[in-house]
C-alpha cells in the first residue's frame, strides 16, 4: 500500500497542477496529430518531418524557458535541420504526382 498510495499521491499531484497539465496535453495533441497525419500523408515525408521538427521544437522551448544557451553547434544543428526538411519537401514537389 506505500508504494501505491505514494504513486497515487505524485499522480494526483500532478493531475492538480497546470504547470504540468497544460504542457502534458499539449504533447499529447501533437501525438494525436502524428497519427492521424500518418495515415493521411506520405510517409516518406511525414516521418522525418515530424522527427526532424521534434527536435526543433524541443530545442526553441529550452532555449525560450532558459534551459539550454544557444551556441554555435546547437544552432547550426537547428539550421541543418530546417534546411533537411526544406530538401525532403522541395524534393517531394517536383516529382510528378503517379496516376
């Protein structure tokens, strides 16, 4: 019963906290949005785009929340993610749509 109810206690917590539910169902609805973009779009474009844009995201909220200072690598590794994904998409473009 300690474990539990301690479990249940930090859940409960967090549940109660909008510092954390706000963030949580934020995710949440992108994963819903992955999915769904899944089996409506290419994979070959939707994959390493939503990967690649995880990333990004992840990088901008850290450095807009103070977390992680912006330097040389992580920018230019921002910057090579951006112009990856501009490739794929600028790629997907100009090939001729099958029949």
């Amino acid at each position: 019963s300690g474990p539990v109810r301690k479990w249940l206690a930090e859940l409960f917590f967090l549940l109660t906290r909008w510092q954390w539910l706000l963030p949580f169902l934020v995710n949440q609805c992108g994963s819903l949005v992955y999915y769904i973009t899944l089996g409506s779009a290419d994979l070959a474009m939707a994959v390493p785009i939503s990967n690649s844009v995880t990333f990004l995201w992840t990088f901008l909220m850290s450095w807009y929340l103070g977390e992680e200072t912006a330097n040389v690598s992580t920018i230019s590794g921002a910057a090579l993610i951006v112009v990856g994904v501009a490739v794929c998409v600028a790629s997907k473009l100009e090939d001729p749509v099958p029949t």
